[in-house]
C-alpha cells in the first residue's frame, strides 16, 4: 500500500504529479480521487483513472477558452496535460499499447494548446538531428520575455516527456530569470513512442544540435548557456557536456556514472561482477538466466528491465539489454567536463550511488548537494520537494553565471 495509490507500483507513478504542483501541474486532491478511483484496479483501471480526469480538465478549460477566460483555460489545458502524461506508465512496452499512443497524442494537444495561450505564447519548434526532427519549446524568462537572457537547456530521463520538465523545472527557471529550452531526444517522448527511436548513448551529438538551434534563436546569451539533466537525464547531460564545450555550466540531478551502476547489486548476488573490465558479451548464459528469472518475478524491476528497458533501447532480450545500456558511461571521458557542474543526492535514491565517483571523476569546478529525508527530499530527483531543488539548484546557476 502506497502514499494514494493502492498497488506500489502506481504509487511510484500516480505520486510523481505531486512534485508539480507548484508549477501548476496538479493538486494533492485531485491526486488523492485518482488514486480512489483506480483503487484495486489493473494497470489499465490505473490508464482510465487519469485519462478521465484529464478528459474533464480539458472539457473545463474547452468552455474557459470559449468564454474568453484565458488563465483558466490556459491552467486546465496544462494540468490535463500533466495527467494525460501520469496515465500511461504502467502500459509501457513493445509492442506500443494502442492506448499508450492515444493518451500521449492528447498529453501533447493539451500542452501545446495551453501553451499557446501564455503571454507570450509558446509555440513547438522542432531541432533536426539527421534524420530526426526532435520536439522542443522555448519558455521564455517571465517578465524579461524580450531580452537577452541566459539560457537553460533541460534535458529529460529514461520516461519523462516534455511536459515532465515544464512543470518539475522549466517554470522555476523562468520565474527566476532564465530562458529555458526542453525537448526529447531520441528514445524519448515523442520519437519513441510515435517514431520507435532508441536511445543513444552519445548525447554530445544530441546536445550539440540542440545548442547549434537556441544560437540561432533571438534573446538568447550565447555566452551563458547551460545544461541540466534529470533521472537518467543526470547521466546523459554529464556525457553531452564531456563533448560540447559551449555550455556555460552543467547540472546533474543526480550525478549518475553510468547505466550499469544501478545494476551491480543484483548481479553480485549471482556471483557476476560488473565494472569496467567487463564484458556483457561474455556474461555466462546459467547466470544471465537466473538474472532474468528474478527480474521477470518482481513488479517493479519487470517494468524497469522488460517494459520499459526493452522498449527504449530496442533490444528483444536481457542480454541485449545489457549490451545497450554497457555503452552508456562516464568512463574514459568524465575529465573532459570543463563547465563548473553541480552533482546532486538524494539519500534514498540508490541512482544517487555513484554521485561520489562522478565528483572524484570531474576536473572542473565542481559542488555536490545532498538531499535528505528530513528535508522531505530524499527520493528519486526530490520529487516530494522539488521546489527546494529547484531553489538550490538555480541559487548555483545563479552563481555560476553571474546572473541578475
């Protein structure tokens, strides 16, 4: 039993809109009914529950709009977007749930319909990556919308979407001053779920045309730009900066070293070291079995491995899987970080493990928070507190920028 949810695994996901509401992507009660609602339901009573009433955020703010009240309809088309977004977690997986597509095909129609109706209006651009056109918006600094202001590039995990940094980080940001630039890359959001792009382990080619786009927008300070990864997002922008040495500074919440390092654990149980030396080509075949029986008899790590894992990197089988995400790591390269960089921890996250490596690995300026429970902020990215992560973190870039 969970904090709203009955089932752990729907708590894990029905409480991440929590750590948006003060950005305006929910409320505690609306929260609460969804989880009554969904009750001793399945995975797909849990899709139902927030589609539904994300369907009547949207009907709401349907009529605002036509009354002309354009903060509340531009309100409710936001937070039907936040709850189109929490619907879908459990029914992640390939083949890609027809229910899956729908729900995130109206998460994006609400958020950019909300969008449009800021001041100013925020419209979706699109960042070309060879073949790729990825999403992505610009929310300009509140109030400054017509100067030239740092800028703020966020960069999404292994299953946030767009409107997942909106409300955990780009409204911060923009509050305090800063232009913000967030989109999803490849085996992310959009390009993942409409177009089946995996995941690819060399961000710096990502991030890089990413900063070759904000260059060409207006107002942006070309001399002031800088990166912050989330969730897995921690791994991927340290990776991108040890590449793209136009950033300005770096943000890593958490400070992740790489993929395996969450996966050492359960492998030392079967007698399989992970580290540097390893090769996952070679993982003897009895111990990879056993690896997958305990991953296909837990709830959570199925998901985790299976589903969602499976899914991103497209890969069929645990050994591809570990082949994959093998290729993702700081190793050899984390000295190539140059920007001033901030690592984050949170002292019941077990991604947060490797922050202290990541740290000894920097050769650049470097400062390391930890969050902890007695601040109400010692999950996965200081869900339950975000606000203080983000007070912290922009204190920082505050500092590290020079900014007023």
């Amino acid at each position: 039993m969970g904090l709203l949810f009955k089932d752990d695994l729907h708590d894990e996901f029905g409480t991440w809109p929590l750590g948006y509401i003060p950005a305006g992507g929910a409320d505690f009660g609306e929260v609460r009914a969804v989880g009554a609602a969904v009750g001793d339901g399945d995975d797909e009573a849990f899709c139902d529950a927030w589609c539904a009433a994300a369907d009547r955020l949207a009907a709401e703010a349907t009529d605002n709009e036509a009354a002309g009240r354009r903060a509340s309809a531009r309100e409710g088309w936001l937070r039907a977007a936040s709850f189109y977004g929490a619907a879908y977690h459990p029914i992640f997986g390939a083949p890609v749930n027809p229910r899956l597509v729908a729900a995130f095909r109206k998460q994006i129609a609400a958020f950019d319909r909300g969008l449009a109706l800021g001041e100013p209006a925020v419209t979706p651009l699109g960042i070309v990556l060879g073949d790729l056109t990825m999403p992505a918006y610009l929310l300009r600094a509140e109030g400054r919308a017509n100067e030239t202001r740092p800028l703020l590039i966020l960069t999404n995990g292994y299953d946030g979407t767009v409107t997942d940094m909106y409300f955990a980080s780009a409204v911060a940001a923009a509050r305090r001053g800063y232009h913000v630039l967030f989109f999803d890359g490849p085996g992310q959001g959009g390009p993942l779920i409409e177009q089946g792009v995996p995941l690819r382990p060399d961000w710096e080619t990502v991030i890089k045309a990413v900063v070759d786009a904000a260059l060409e927008l207006p107002g942006i300070d070309p001399k002031r730009i800088a990166l912050s990864g989330w969730s897995l997002g921690g791994h991927l922008a340290a990776r991108a900066a040890t590449g793209e040495h136009r950033l300005a500074a770096l943000i890593l919440d958490p400070a992740l070293w790489s993929m395996l390092a969450g996966f050492t654990g359960l492998a030392a149980k079967f007698g399989m070291t992970l580290d540097a030396s390893t090769n996952i080509a070679e993982i003897d075949d009895a111990v990879l079995a056993k690896l997958n029986q305990v991953i296909e008899s837990n709830r959570q790590m199925r998901w985790s491995f299976v589903q969602r894992g499976y899914w991103v990197h497209g890969v069929k089988d645990l050994r591809g899987y570990l082949a994959s995400t093998s290729l993702f790591t700081l190793d050899g390269r984390a000295g190539e970080i140059r920007c001033p960089t901030l690592l984050t921890a949170a002292g019941d996250d077990t991604r947060s493990g490797s922050a202290q490596m990541v740290m000894d690995g920097l050769r650049c300026p470097k400062t390391l928070i930890n969050f902890t429970d007695a601040e109400g902020a010692g999950d996965h990215c200081e869900m339950m507190n975000r606000s203080l992560l983000n007070r912290r973190a922009l204190d920082w870039l505050d500092t590290a920028l020079g900014v007023v």
